[in-house]
C-alpha cells in the first residue's frame, strides 16, 4: 500500500467530490487510473474491478458502505501478512485451467501477444457514436443494466474527432497466459492467511460454471475457503449485481469488513479509505 501513498490526486468536482479524487499511477506500460473514496487515515481497502470493467464499477456500492476476484486471491496467497479480509464480488479467487491445457493455452497467450506487438504500430481505433459504443457494451456484457453501462463509459470512453473511442488497453481481448491447475489454486489458497468473504450471484458465475466438470473445481474451492472459516454467502443477482443492484450486497459487506475492523482503532480511524 506504500506505492498507493505515493500517486498523484487530482480532485474531482463530480458527485461526493468531498470524498472522491482521481489517482494516476504511471506504469511501463502506461497509466494506470483509479478513484480514491474516503480519509486517508484508517484501513485501506483497495477494490479490484473486473477484467474488462473499470473503477466506475463500485460507483453505486461505495457510497452505501459505512465510510471507513483472480488478483484478489492471487495477491492474498502471495503476501498473506499484508492482507486482512478478501471479499470476493461473484468471483472464485482463482480459476484453473486443465493441467493438459495449460502449455497449450499459455502458447496461443504468447503468440496472441506476439502478434499484436507486429500489428499494433498500424491498427487503428475504431471511433463509435455514443450509442454504438453503449450498444457495443451491452452485447459484450448482459448482466450490465443500461443505467449501470453509463457509468462504466463515464471512465471507459474518450473523446476524439468524430466520436468516441474505447480506453481500455486492447491486450486485455488477448488470451491471458496466468494460469495455474485447480492443484496449483488450492496450494495458493492455503496460504491465504486473511479471512475471506465469498459473495456468488445466482445469476452469475454460478450459472455460467455449472457444468458438472466446472462445478468441480468450483465447489473444491469454495469448500477450501469454508474450512478456512471463510464465508460464502449466494445473493440474488448477476455478475454485476454490486452495481446495478448495490443494496443487495452493502450490507453483507459492510458487516463482514465492520466485523474485521481493530478493535484498538479510534472512530476515526476505522473510516476506511476505498480505492
């Protein structure tokens, strides 16, 4: 979190700008962007949206929070002493890929990037109207409301000449090569020192992994998580129930990281700055 201290704010003059500034954090790649909520003071929590998402994702969920998914478990697995409470939104921790696909997989992943690397001095971004590119983000993500689309292209789209374009980095389409076996996932999982707070949708990765050799894994590692003393708690919803339909989930969250908080902090202190 020592790196977090350190990015540049920008204040914002949106909705909550008292509680609300924009961080920029420069990487070899680019930039990366986020929002910081709350104090400075007390116990970070930092908010991981979705591959393809943003930080606009946890517009609607934050603000009912009491002021105070891969990487996530990945991250916790890998530097437990620096993680107190994981909650996963409609997210495993991890998802393995077959042991006799992982070379298979990993290669197409280098070669994708390859590829791109020869072609990316001559590809050109395809300009949207407005519309479009809404239209274009509610194809590719059906559990999104319209509502809840808006705001992710209030971060998600640029302005140039003749429309909009698409910000988000276009390597993120290329097949991912960090993979690991289920064998692998529930070695890192052990390692998980924090508690974990599991939130499935009924609607979401529960029914998109339900076939049989999917629940396999899915259940193997819920049950790690469960004898961990984690918890799983099913909600009704899909994949981005935390925005469109954030009240199903802020209360569940709220007690789970309220029920975390140092019992030596001071009021003050326990308000948590959410990134």
């Amino acid at each position: 979190m020592q790196t977090l201290k350190g990015v540049r704010h920008l204040m914002t003059s949106a909705t909550m700008k008292q509680t609300v500034s924009e961080f920029n954090m420069p990487v070899p790649w680019g930039e990366m962007r986020g929002k910081v909520w709350g104090p400075d003071r007390g116990r970070p929590i930092l908010c991981l949206h979705g591959w393809a998402d943003n930080c606009g994702t946890f517009n609607t969920l934050i603000p009912l929070l009491p002021k105070g998914g891969n990487v996530a478990g990945m991250f916790s697995a890998l530097y437990p002493e620096m993680v107190e409470s994981v909650v996963l939104l409609d997210s495993y921790g991890f998802i393995p890929t077959d042991s006799k696909e992982l070379h298979t997989v990993i290669r197409q992943g280098f070669e994708e990037m390859l590829q791109f690397e020869k072609k990316k001095d001559e590809m050109k971004e395809k300009v949207y109207t407005y519309e479009n590119a809404l239209m274009r983000l509610l194809a590719a993500n059906p559990s999104l409301s319209k509502q809840s689309a808006h705001i992710l292209l209030e971060r998600g789209l640029a302005q140039v000449e003749g429309g909009v374009v698409f910000t988000r980095d276009f390597r993120i389409n290329l097949k991912n090569v960090v993979r690991v076996s289920l064998e692998q996932s529930l070695e890192l999982q052990s390692r998980i020192q924090a508690r974990v707070l599991v939130v499935l949708a009924e609607e979401g990765f529960e029914k998109m992994f339900s076939e049989p050799e999917q629940k396999t894994f899915t259940s193997t590692l819920l049950q790690g998580y469960k004898d961990q003393s984690g918890m799983v708690v099913n909600v009704p919803g899909d994949h981005h129930v935390h925005l469109n339909t954030p009240e199903t989930v802020a209360q569940i969250v709220t007690d789970f990281l309220q029920e975390e908080a140092p019992s030596h902090s001071t009021a003050e202190d326990t308000q948590a700055a959410k990134l």
